[in-house]
C-alpha cells in the first residue's frame, strides 16, 4: 500500500507550507489560506478537478493515474516529493515541489492531499 | 419504452455521473494494461512534446517516475541514433517523428536515454522502435513504441553484421587481386591458353567484387548502416543526373519519357540510390536483352504519387506465379529467362527493392507486356514515390 493512516490530517497541520485536498473523485474539497494566497485560487475551485492546478500537458496523466489508483491502489507519485509546474488562478505557472499522500476513509473512500512549496517566485525557497 | 424516457429526463445528472464513472473505470482499465506491458509506450503532441507515458516509457526513460518525462520534448529526453551510432537528428527525413507523416512504420535503432544530471552516464538501448500517426482527435498525436528485440530479431541482426563484417573483409583480398591481374595482363605471354587463363580469372574476380559491393549495400540497408542523403528535388534533375553519369553508349540505350506534368514534381530522394538502382535495371537489361539492351522509363504522374515504369526489351519472363520472386536474393534471373546467360548474383533486383524501399517507395516487377502484339517481351519494373507538386 501507497498510503499512511492519518497523512492527510498531518500534512494539514504544516499550517507554513500551501495544503490542498481532493476527494476520491479527484474533486477539490478543501484548501489553506496560504495556498489562497500564493497560488491565487478562490473557493470556486471547490468542486474542481484537482487538475486545473497541472499544466495541460499534465493532464492526460493525472486522469488516467488517478483512474488506474481507484482500481488498483498503488501509485508512483504518493508519499515523496515531486517538481511540478503549478498552475495559479491568472494563469502564472509556479515551479513547485509537491509531497502527496493519500488516505482511505472506510466511509467516504480515498482522500489525496498535497503540501505545495513554491520553489520560483517571490515565496520560492 | 415512455417510463424509461421520462426517467432519463428526469434525472439527467445521475447518467452523467455513471457514464463517467464508467469512463473513468475504462481509462483505468487501460491504464492498468498499458503500464503491464514491457513495451515503452509514449504520446506525443504536434509541437513533439511528451504528453502520455506507460510504466515502463517512465522506467526507461524517466528513472520510473512519468513526471520526469511528461512535458517535456522528446529530444531532451531521449537521442536516437542509428545502429552505427550516427545521430538521428529530429530534423531528419529518417527521424520516426518525421516519417510518421506518411503513416505508421519501425526500424531497428539505439536510444541514448538523455542523464537529468551531469555526473550520471548515459543509457544505451537497442529497441524497434515504431510509429503510427493518432489523427482520429482533435489535434494530431504520435505514438511511439520502443520494443526489445526479440531473440530471432536479435538473431537476423548478428546474422546481418556477420555478413556485413565478412563482406568488408573479403574487400580487400579482392582488390589485391583485381590488381595483380591487371598487371599480369600487361605483360607479353605467347601462350593463348594463359591470356585466355587470366582473361577468365580477372571476370571472374570481377564480378566476385560486384557480389561482395551488392553484399554489403545490401547488409548496410539491412542494419540501418547505409548513410542516407535525402534530397527534395525535381524528379526529372534524379534521373538526369543518373543519365548523365553515363558512358555515352549506355547513355544511347536509355528512353527516358517524360510527361509535362513531371515538370513539377518534387520527390525526396537519395542521388546515390537512385543512380544504383537504374545502373542495376540498366545492367539487367545489358545482360538479357539479346539486341541493343534497351530500356525504356516512362513516369506516370498521379494525384500523390508517381509510377517510374521501367521495362527492357529481353527475353521474357517464365515466372509465371510469383512475380515477388523476381525481388528475392539470389533469385537468378537467367533461370527465368535465358539459361545460356549466368554471369548475374542474383542480387539486383533485391537491391533495387530495398534502396526503393529505404526511401519510402515501392516496387513491383512482371513481364513487359507489349501492346503491339500483346505478348509478353521482357522486364518490366514498377517504381512508386509519393511527391509534392
């Protein structure tokens, strides 16, 4: 198994560093203000894909990766660190280091969360 | 039949939640028996960028993580090169990316698998690699797939550098011999039983020279060994260059017909091949035809392609089933024309076959029927190019 009981809720708590979670549908259900207000993105990413925030050329993988983890619960992008280009509510791309890990609730099924650390930028480190 | 339209009215968001699940369900399923397969799989866009990766493209190309490839430009990936290691830039006409335009298709060749770090060496592999254009979505996509030989690939691959190897090395003692008897032949002997000795083993080592030359063309294009100059010209500048490299009494036996609507046809071609594919057709038809060696090239232009339509005026062909045997090595044409004529190898119809073939043509060969008589009167060989006019 890719995934750690309790990794999203301590991934929440690294209240320094930008926190986004998806639920098992690969929809948007929560975000901190810092990810607000680094990436830019407002409550109306609530209920969007987790992919508006991937370049488009990222796109094709995150659907079919996360459609391959409902079936067989294994994935190569959980629980290390990741670069990727994030996208930001105008458009500007943010060179991130994203650290992913996902979590089963026994009711309400899969939830992915990720720390984003802006590596570009005015908030780069 | 009214209950159930009246339901899928009625809840329209419900079918469009299970069409995606099951949508999501088969990209899964698909996604699953892609990354199962040892094939390295990769999709790119029209701008040549990296847009879908299986399992194993990741751990081959992209130290098994997909986000280390996608995205990015093939070439900063990974470099082709041909199996003697020269670059296959993606600027050339031979580069997959390139060929793809004209469907799909594979060759045999090296990818250096370019290091993200400087400190890390390059990988190597040998892999067929194909092509095949996706042009059924709404922009254009290429598929690539990168295969490990198989061990009878692998096989015919040792088999055709061993031949090509020996034909290298049986170069040499040739041409020590070919010279010692042209000095030996400048000498005075009175004996005409010697002359005719020396006569016999100069045409006999020469044309043992023109075996091993069409042995090793031949493996050269068989290992992807052959250097390639593709050129974009007229066609009509390709064979006026052949025929001018001509002795003038060749040159007279050569009918070169073409049409006003050749005048602008470009087609992408290799100078050198082209000329070895007529001097074997030309050498074919010296050595049947039983008067002046004729040949006749007639160019038939159509909409994409263009037909080269050579024929000789020699004896007629007795291949009466299997017209593709005319192309096979070794298959000796005197056996199905002239018995009495057996200075050919057999190979000069294979090599037209493949120098036709390296340049995306294609090629097939009967009997030259004449109209006149409507009965069969020798070789006829036809050449398709695809051109742009």
């Amino acid at each position: 198994m890719d995934w750690t009981p309790g990794a999203v809720a301590a991934l929440r708590k690294l209240h320094d560093l930008p926190f986004v979670r998806a639920d098992s549908e690969g929809l948007v259900v929560e975000f901190n203000q810092r990810f607000q207000s680094i990436y830019g993105w407002d409550d109306h990413l609530i209920g969007q894909t987790i992919g508006l925030i991937l370049p488009e050329q990222f796109r094709e993988l995150h659907h079919a990766g996360f459609a391959r983890f409902k079936l067989i619960e294994e994935s190569a992008v959980v629980n290390h660190p990741l670069e990727l280009a994030t996208i930001c509510a105008n458009g500007n791309v943010i060179r991130s280091e994203h650290y992913i890990v996902a979590e089963k609730d026994p009711m309400k099924g899969w939830s992915f969360a990720a720390t984003l650390r802006p590596l570009d930028g005015p908030y780069g480190s | 039949m009214a209950h159930m339209a009246a339901d899928y009215r009625l809840d329209p968001d419900s079918d469009a939640t299970a069409l995606v699940e099951q949508l999501r369900q088969s990209l899964g399923l698909l996604r699953v028996a892609f990354d199962a397969t040892g094939e390295a799989m990769l999709i790119l866009d029209d701008q040549r960028c990296i847009r879908w990766v299986n399992r194993q493209a990741a751990d081959d190309f992209g130290e098994g993580s997909s986000l280390r490839v996608i995205g990015r430009q093939l070439g900063s990936v990974l470099i082709l090169r041909h199996l003697d290691q020269r670059p296959l830039l993606t600027d050339d006409l031979h580069h997959p990316l390139n060929q793809v335009v004209h469907g799909e298709g594979q060759t045999n060749l090296l990818v250096e698998v370019v290091a993200n770090q400087q400190s890390s060496p390059s990988q190597v592999l040998q892999r067929m690699v194909s092509w095949r254009p996706i042009v059924e979505m709404k922009s254009e996509f290429t598929l690539l797939i990168f295969r490990d030989l198989d061990p009878l690939e692998r096989a015919l691959q040792q088999q055709r550098s061993f031949i090509n190897r020996l034909a290298h090395e049986l170069r040499t003692p040739l041409a020590i011999m070919n010279g010692n008897l042209r000095r030996l032949s400048r000498k005075n002997f009175e004996s005409q039983f010697l002359l005719q000795s020396l006569d016999d083993l100069r045409s006999e080592t020469q044309r043992m020279t023109g075996l091993v030359d069409k042995l090793l063309l031949l493996s050269e294009l068989d290992t992807d060994r052959y250097h390639w100059h593709l050129e974009k010209r007229n066609l009509s500048t390709f064979l006026l260059y052949w025929l001018d490299s001509l002795t003038p009494h060749r040159r007279s036996l050569v009918q070169l017909r073409l049409p006003d609507a050749s005048a602008h046809c470009e087609v992408e071609l290799d100078q050198r091949a082209v000329c070895r594919i007529f001097d074997n057709l030309l050498e074919n038809s010296l050595r049947f035809a039983s008067g002046s060696g004729q040949l006749d090239i007639q160019v038939h232009v159509h909409q994409d392609d263009l037909d080269l339509i050579v024929s000789d005026q020699g004896p007629a062909l007795t291949l009466n089933d299997d017209a593709s045997l005319l192309f096979e090595r070794f298959t000796r044409l005197e056996e199905h024309r002239d018995p009495s004529r057996s200075d050919g190898v057999g190979l000069g119809l294979a090599l037209v076959k493949s120098l036709v073939e390296g340049m995306g043509g294609s090629v097939t060969g009967g009997c030259n029927i004449e109209a006149t008589d409507n009965e069969p009167h020798g070789l006829q060989v036809c050449i398709s190019f695809q051109h742009s006019s």
